[in-house]
C-alpha cells in the first residue's frame, strides 16, 4: 500500500537483524536481536491483551465477597465460641434450629465488620473516580482462619500525578471506615443484652454469681483471649454503655457486634500507620511532601521494628535460643533493612544497631516488651511494599483545609490504635 503524500517512509532500525536464509550461518549479533523481537512480542501482547468482560470482572468481584461472606460468618462462629483458629467446618453438619443458631450469630459479626471493610474501600473508589483516576471495585481476600478474610483492595489502574490526588485518595478510605465504626460501636454499647439472656446461657456456671462473676471465674493472673481498647473504645464505652451490662474483656469474643466494632477500630488504625503507601503514607506524605516524609519514613520504620521485637532477646536468654532464633532474626532484620538505606551496608549497620539498642533496652527495662505480631508486618513493609513514597509529578503544597483535616486523621490514628490489639 502506497504511502499518503508527503509522509516519509520509515526510517530503517539500524539494529534491525533479519532472520537468516535456511542453511546460512546467523550473522554476529542476530541471536540478541531475535531475543529482543521476541520479548518486544511479548511486551506488546501483555500491555495490548483486551481487558476482561464487565460481566467477567463483576463475576469475579461478587464471587470473591461471596466467598469471604462464608468465611467471615464462620469465623464470627469461631470467635464467639471464644476461639481463635481454622473455620469450624462442623457448623456444616448442623441441621435446622442449631444451624440456624450459629449462623446468626456469625452473620452478627460478618455483616458489620464487612460493611465497615465495604465502606472504607469504596471511600478509596469513589474519590479516585471523583479524581478522573481509574481504579477497580473492591477485591475481598477470604481467609480460612482468624477473622476470615485479610481485608479488601482496589487496584489504581493509572498513574496519581499529584500529590492532592494522593492525599485524597488515602485520607478517603479510613475516613469513611472510621464514620462507620463508631456508629457501629455505640450501637453495640447501646443493645448489650442482660447478662441472664446471653452470658449466663453461653456459661451458665457463671449465674450463680451474677454480675460480680469475674470475680470468681478468673483467678488472679489468668490470662484470656481479649482485645485491647483504644483510647476511643474506652471513651464510647464510658458514654454509652450500661456499666452492668458489660462483658468482661475475657468475654468479648462473644460479643459479635462489639468485637466487628472493636476490630474496624484496629483495622483503621492498621490503615493510617504512616509508612509506606498505607493510607497513612498517603495522607503524611500530602502533609509534608516527599522529601520530608521520606525521611521521617526510616526513623517511624526503624521504631516501629525497635517495638515489635523488643524483648524477644535479652542477656538472660539461653544459648540455643541466640543460636536458632538468634540466626533467624538476623537474616529477618538484614533482609528487610538491606533497601531501607542508600547502600546495603548502612541498612545492616541500621539493623545491627537497632538490635543492639533492643538489647540495652531489656537490660534497662526487662518488663517492658514489644508485639512480635507485628514483624510480619514490617516484613512486608520492609522487603515487599517499601517505607518510602512515590514521587508526584505535581508536588504543590495542600490547602489550608485539607492540612487540617490530615492531622484531624493523625489524631484519629492515636485514638484508635493500640500497639498489643490482641493479649
């Protein structure tokens, strides 16, 4: 086909390597440029691949909060049962009125915690679409084991390309989350049930002492499954509950609604932690631009990491703990330090010098430990999602308005967080 008048054919690829005549011998350099067609190929079918059908996609979103429906239900079985572990598969031999049963009291607990989940994710959406970015519905991970899920994500199909769009985006989701959990909550403070209609059924061997059993259930130094209250659980319950009526935190598993509550409170917290690209990230790194909180980024990492694993070693420990765990947490603490500073060396020298500060701490206060709990988390952190921000193309300052509002959210993070959430 000829070309139109006045365009210039194609100016010949001088790296252009045409595949050799059968029974030739290939040219110097023709293996790397058939290499490189082929990857172009590949490249070319990835980013030109049609994407999936609406009905393809919304099936898959659907199916997946269907199934994390399921598992959310069960574990809100488990946990009221007073439990922590794998989904109790045995409900599914249950017929009729105990069927029943336990899926009430499991739907009490999946249907506030998702809704909260729910609400927090489309907060993210509904801004990113307010901001002309694409992004997709929500992806709920179900979970066979704890609370049943590991949460939900959307995924930004493009480009944020400034730092306002950041800043709105993340401040967005635990907004919206934290407007659902605290009417949830004082809902639960308000309908607890009298301790005869439900606690004292769950065990009645704690009826025959009335509202003073725990008195005489927990002996002194017993320890139990409980959540710890944040600052704004405490003041909810104080305002809004009638102090006969509250469980004591050994029997807040079975509680479904206060326990949804309790763990939207957490998760929103977990949310604002300010590292990385958590939504916290987002919202310190709108309030002080790249440069600063990329700074602020490695000192808020490196405590955080000093907490968590503080008093798992000390001059006491045995030999064959510093011998085994001592080598595992060595290579954890050079592997997710070994990106965190310009050159590989300062990072170890970071970590070296972080579990050594760990080590004076014990000495100083033996009775002051961290949340191990929470290394999985700086592992991902660390090695997996980073501790720094993205650069914007548009770094102009925030308005005087959202500033007040993003440290309204950092305030909200201290009233909602709690560094040992599950004793």
């Amino acid at each position: 086909m000829p070309f139109p008048e006045n365009t210039p054919p194609p100016v010949p690829d001088p790296d252009f390597v045409p595949a050799p005549e059968p029974g030739a011998l290939p040219k110097p350099g023709a293996f790397r440029m058939n290499h490189e067609r082929k990857r172009a190929r590949h490249l070319f079918r990835r980013f030109e691949r049609p994407e999936p059908s609406k009905s393809y996609t919304y099936s898959v979103h659907i199916l997946l909060f269907l199934v994390t429906l399921v598992t959310t239900t069960l574990a809100g079985i488990q946990l009221t049962r007073g439990d922590i572990g794998f989904l109790p598969l045995d409900v599914f031999a249950l017929r009729g009125a105990a069927l029943n049963a336990e899926v009430q009291r499991g739907l009490w607990f999946a249907l506030p915690f998702l809704g909260v989940l729910t609400v927090h994710e489309f907060g993210h959406y509904f801004t990113a679409r307010r901001n002309r970015v694409r992004t997709s519905l929500p992806y709920y991970i179900p979970f066979p084991m704890g609370l049943g899920t590991f949460g939900a994500i959307i995924r930004i199909k493009e480009r944020i390309f400034s730092r306002r769009e950041f800043f709105d985006i993340g401040l967005a989701g635990p907004l919206a989350g934290f407007l659902a959990a605290v009417p949830l909550l004082i809902y639960g403070f308000v309908k607890l049930p009298p301790l005869e209609e439900y606690l004292f059924k769950i065990h009645p061997e704690y009826a025959q002492y009335g509202a003073d059993y725990a008195r005489h259930v927990y002996p002194p130094g017993q320890a139990g499954i409980t959540l710890a209250k944040p600052l704004l659980y405490q003041f909810l319950e104080a305002t809004f509950a009638n102090p006969g009526l509250l469980p004591h935190p050994n029997e807040l598993l079975h509680y479904p609604v206060l326990l949804a509550g309790a763990l939207s409170l957490f998760f929103t917290a977990l949310n604002l932690l300010p590292m990385g690209q958590l939504d916290g990230g987002h919202i310190l790194y709108g309030l002080l631009g790249r440069r600063r909180f990329n700074r602020l980024a490695v000192l808020l990492f490196a405590g955080f990491v000093f907490y968590a694993g503080l008093g798992l070693f000390s001059l006491q420990t045995d030999w064959q703990t510093w011998l085994y765990g001592g080598t595992v947490y060595a290579l954890y603490m050079g592997l997710i330090f070994w990106r965190v500073m310009p050159t590989p060396r300062q990072g170890l020298l970071l970590a070296a010098s972080i579990w050594a500060g760990q080590l004076a701490f014990s000495v100083a206060a033996p009775a002051i430990v961290g949340n191990p709990g929470w290394l999985f988390f700086g592992l991902l952190l660390g090695r997996f999602t980073g501790i720094y921000h993205p650069p914007a193309p548009d770094e102009r300052p925030l308005s005087a308005g959202r500033k007040v509002l993003g440290w309204v959210m950092v305030a909200i993070f201290v009233l909602c967080f709690t560094p040992s959430p599950i004793r």
